[in-house]
C-alpha cells in the first residue's frame, strides 16, 4: 500500500489494519484400544474493512481472493478419510461441526439476485477451490448440488440479507484425500508448517491415520459494538494407533515382542519351562510426541504480538508426564495439562508405562447412525438406514441424504419405525440435471432406535457416463444428521458412504456393433457396384484345355466392346490383365495364363486391372502356343 493511500485511510481502519489475531493449539487425548486423538486447530481473523481493501495479514490471500469474486459469504469445505468409532471412542470432536463425510464435502452461502446467478458463482468457486487445494472439486457440478433447507444454518454473522442468499452443497464420496490436499491446506498457515504444532503435520503420519479429517470454515462474525472481523479456522483432527505410530519409517514391519518382555499368564498350567501364555499389557501404552509424530514441535509460530500457541494433555493428575522443553510455560488442572510455546524452544512430551487406579475412563455415549443399501438384483433395491438414541431423554434430528440422479427412490414406500415425521423436503430428481434432495425431521424416543426404509429403481445409464471402473460401483454420498440441542451447539452425525451397483454394459458390444454396420455397409456398396458395372459372363467352354499351364503368349486378340462381340458370335471369356516389371499375368476366368515379356516391353510396378474380352476363335485355333 502507497504512503498516500495510508495517510488517506480513516484512522479507525487504520486501527482496524493491525487488529489482525493468529492463535493456535493441538490437544492431544489418549483413547481406548491404544488409540490417540490430535486435533489440531488454526485460527486466524481480519478485519472487514481491510478484508474488502484487499489487505492481507494472515488471512490468506489465494483464499480471500476467491472468496471476493465469487461472492461467498460463509465457507464450510471438509476432506475426510476412514470412519469414526463411536463404541470405542465416544462422542465425535466438536460435536461433529468440523467434520466431514468421506471424501470431499462443500456448502457456502453465496449472495445473488436469482438462483442462476448464484449457481453461476457456485460454479467458479468450485473450479478456483478444485486448483487451490489439488482436488477434483470441478466435478460438483448441477447433478451433485443441493440446497438444504433444515440441516445447516449460518456460523456466523451474514451481512446480507436472506433473501439475496444461496445455500449450496455438494459432496464427492469418490475422492481420495492425500498429501496433495494437505501440501495447499499448510500453504495457508502463516508458519507453512514450519514451526509450531503445525510442524507435527508430517503426510506419513497424517494419512496413517485410522480417520482423519481436514476443515476449512470462513465465517464472519460482529461483537456488541459493530465491529466485524472475517475469521477462518483451519482444523485437522486425527485418530493414530500408537503403536503402529511409533514404528521407525525405515523400519516399519512389525516386530514380534522380545521373549524376555513377553508376560505371561500364570494362572494357567504349564508343561515345559519354555512355554508361555501371552498376557494383555495392562495400564496406559508409553508413547511420546516425539515417537509417534516423528518430531518434537518446534518452537512457537507467533507471527503477531498477540499470537498463541497452546499444547493441551488430556489426561490424569495422576498420569505421569515427562515434558522436555525450553521456555514453555505448564499449567495443569483435573482434566488436562496446559502448555503454551515459547520461541526458540521445542516440546516434547513423554508419557511411560503405567497402570493406573480405576482402569479406563468410561466414554461419553453418543447418538450412532448407520445405513445399508438392501436388495438384490440389479434393476431395483432398498435404502435402510438405524438410528439409535443411547440417551435418557427424547432427541430431535433433521436427517438429509444427496442421492445421484440415477438412483430414483419411490416415495410412496417411505415408511420411518419407531418416530413420526414432524416435517418433510423432498426435491425429485431430474435425469441429467439435479439429484435428489430429502430431509425429514424426527423426534427419537428415549433409549430407542429408529428405521427409515425406502425402495429405489436403478435407472439405466449411456455407456458414455461410465467411469473407468464402472465395474467397482457409484459411490453414494452419506447422509446428514443434525442433531438439535437446547444450548443452540447442534451437533452433526454421518453415516458411511455406501457402494451402489447398476447394470454395467458389454463394453466391447461398441466396437462389435461398429464393424457390424461396416460389414452390412460394404455389401451394400458391393451390390450397387456389380449392378451398376456390366455383366461379364464366362462359359466353361472358354477356358483353353492347355491355357492353366505355364506358355508364352504369342498373339492375343483382346476386345473391348462387349456389344461388337456379342453380335458377331464371338465367344467372350473375362480376363484382367496384370501387369508388373515382371511380365505379364492374363486371369481368363480360372484359367491362369503367364507370358514373360520382353524388356521393352515392361510396365509400371503398380497393378493394373483391366476387364476385357478374349478371342479365342471360331475355328478352335488357340491363341497361345505351349512353350
């Protein structure tokens, strides 16, 4: 920005310039099963005011470039892989808010005067996101978007009014979420993943992950006294196996335990002093940040003088905790351990082996949904999706599924068990142009499950609209539970994905159908050439009883003009001359006569066929000699 410019500028925004935050933190949270939560969070906001003057901190810029263009209010983009275990692991992070379906999920509200200019917009928004973060975003295109009614509301503090915005959605179940995704998500940090929690992000260790999910939330919010912030939160939550974690990368078979760690079960009886009953490793797994992400954190990313960097440890007062760092401030309470990080220093954490009183800490229960495609047959079948409540108290959800097209449900067998439905939204689809789009709103007794059931027809597709693997299946994105809380943090559920199977055509049938009509084709054009050029009959009698051996031809009355010939009463044979560098090569029906020419009497290398007469004469004289 120009001095000029500068000086121009009210003061106020030139307050509102340096207002930038940056904060930062990784919580870390030990699971049943030998398993680790790290849920990483990023937080970064700007001013409005220099949000629309193109002035960028550390907000990014690619990012609100696009954003700027396309007219996006609120941003909500999600990258998932793997599946949450809500009987081992408890209730999702974050109620569920940061986290996607499998694959690539995408809704923002998007300001526009009609619904084809929004579409419009929603369209470059998805092709500037698909180069942004190296993803096949491009592919939402009208058949994969929908506009939710019940399931999602704004985070934040829209500045338009409702009316002139547009909720869209779109999901790519297919996609595959790798370090191509992750490279661009780092490249928005202020550190690069260079330093900070941030540093831990290692691709290898990310996508090892038993799930693990990426989002991206853009949303601008206002305080009591008007001032509005443009905030974006950047989270990244995983689930590690700390064992499988903690393997070397060089090394990462894994090993069998040493005889003389083994323990052994010594209630059971033993015949030999070499034998052993493997016993279950009792207490909490020793593990370190260190082993498991390859790499202590290292140091703060503090780019702002109000910049934070937290590390929380969920665990015990009573859970040992080994912290090897410079300049890192602890504070600890019953639940977790607090560390904030300090330029210029690393931390690492080591927690050992230990068994501690009272065993594993019961998870919290949590709302569990799943879905299963049934039937058989590849013409028709079934959608059967459970939902069960473990709490004692009635729970209200707004459930919502984005089907393909082609995937065409019969609404008149719908039929919800054990709820009624309060509210319905239902968007047919249209063949090559819009999904389906169904909410229903429910209200789940306490401690009791649901079904909702329905069946589908498969439609039939052009072969041209087959992926590569069309044998593999469609993926079908998976369904959308909100599930509505009195406190207004409503917390989100999905089901898996799911895998649907339609009639696959013979793919080879194309090529076999095109050398058909080329068949058909080439003896119609055969047909019309012999009725078009004359007739040239051979009698068996024109044939020379010594013409099929090899002679030297010494005169040879060739006639043309099949109308001359016919009136004399000369006897006519079809012959075609072949002529080569060779000689001469005279065809008379299936008699084959050769004479050897002399050498001015040669002819081009090419072949020349000819239909002609041959005399043979009235007097039985032939018109070759045997040589």
């Amino acid at each position: 920005m120009k001095l000029s410019s500068l000086l121009a500028l009210p003061a106020g925004l030139i307050a509102a310039v340096y207002a930038n935050e940056y904060s930062e933190n990784l919580h870390l949270k030990p699971l049943p099963g030998g398993s680790l939560y790290a849920g990483f969070n990023f937080t970064a906001s700007t001013p409005l005011e220099a949000y629309e003057r193109q002035h960028f901190r550390f907000f990014p810029r690619s990012l609100g470039q696009i954003l700027q263009f396309t007219r996006t209010e609120e941003l909500h983009l999600r990258f998932a892989l793997g599946r949450w275990d809500e009987s081992s692991w408890g209730s999702r992070p974050r109620n569920g808010r940061r986290e996607g379906g499998t694959g690539v999920e995408l809704w923002a509200w998007i300001e526009g005067d009609t619904r084809s200019e929004a579409e419009e917009r929603w369209s470059g928004l998805v092709n500037s996101l698909s180069g942004l973060f190296c993803a096949s975003l491009n592919f939402i295109d009208q058949t994969k978007t929908i506009q939710p009614l019940l399931s999602f509301d704004p985070e934040g503090t829209l500045r338009s009014n409702g009316s002139g915005l547009h909720l869209m959605h779109g999901v790519l179940p297919h996609e595959v979420v790798c370090t191509e995704n992750l490279t661009p998500f780092l490249k928005l940090l202020p550190c690069k993943g260079k330093a900070g929690v941030s540093s831990l992000l290692d691709g290898h260790k990310v996508f090892d992950a038993n799930w693990q999910t990426m989002a991206i939330d853009v949303k601008p919010e206002c305080n009591a006294q008007g001032r509005c912030d443009l905030r974006i939160e950047q989270t990244v939550d995983l689930v590690l196996d700390i064992e499988r974690s903690m393997r070397p990368r060089d090394n990462p078979i894994p090993r069998p335990i040493p005889t003389d760690q083994l323990l052994c079960d010594e209630s059971k009886g033993y015949n030999s002093h070499d034998s052993c009953y493997p016993k279950k490793r009792e207490g909490e797994t020793e593990w370190s940040i260190s082993r498991i992400f390859g790499r202590p954190i290292q140091g703060s990313c503090s780019p702002g003088d109000g910049s934070v960097s937290e590390v929380y440890l969920d665990v015990p007062t009573s859970r040992q905790v080994v912290a090897t760092s410079m300049g890192t401030e602890e504070t600890s309470d019953e639940t977790a351990r607090h560390y904030r990080l300090r330029d210029g220093g690393d931390l690492d954490l080591t927690l050992p082996q230990q068994v501690l009183e009272g065993g594993e800490s019961a998870q919290e229960k949590a709302l569990h949904a799943s879905r299963q495609i049934t039937g058989y047959g590849q013409e028709r079948g079934g959608m059967h999706a459970v939902v069960t409540n473990p709490h004692p108290y009635a729970q209200r959800i707004v459930y919502l599924e984005s089907l393909p097209w082609f995937l065409r449900p019969y609404m008149h067998t719908l039929e919800v068990r054990g709820a009624s439905i309060e509210k319905m939204y239902y968007s047919p689809a249209i063949d090559r142009r819009r999904g389906t789009q169904l909410e229903l709103v429910l209200e789940i007794p306490p401690m009791s499950t649901i079904e909702i059931t329905y069946d589908f027809e498969k439609a039939i597709l052009r072969y041209t609209e087959y992926p590569p693997d069309a044998n593999r299946g469609f993926d079908i994105a998976p369904a959308v539970i909100r599930v509505s809380s009195k406190d207004g943090q409503d917390s989100y559920v999905r089901t898996t994905s799911l895998l649907l199977q339609i009639p696959v055509p013979d793919f080879s049938m194309v090529r076999g159908t095109r050398l058909s009509c080329a068949l058909v084709d080439s003896g119609k054009i055969d047909a019309l050439y012999k009725l078009e050029r004359p007739s040239l009959k051979s009698p068996s009698s024109a044939c020379p009883r010594r013409l099929d051996k090899r002679v030297k031809i010494d005169r040879l009355d060739i006639s043309v003009d099949n109308s001359v010939s016919r009136s004399t009463g000369v006897e006519q044979v079809s012959l075609a001359i072949y002529g080569t560098t060779h000689g001469w090569y005279i065809v008379m029906g299936n008699c084959v006569a050769a004479g050897i020419a002399s050498s001015s009497q040669r002819v081009a290398s090419f072949p020349v066929i000819l239909p002609i007469s041959y005399r043979i004469g009235t007097d039985g004289s032939q018109a070759a000699k045997e040589e």
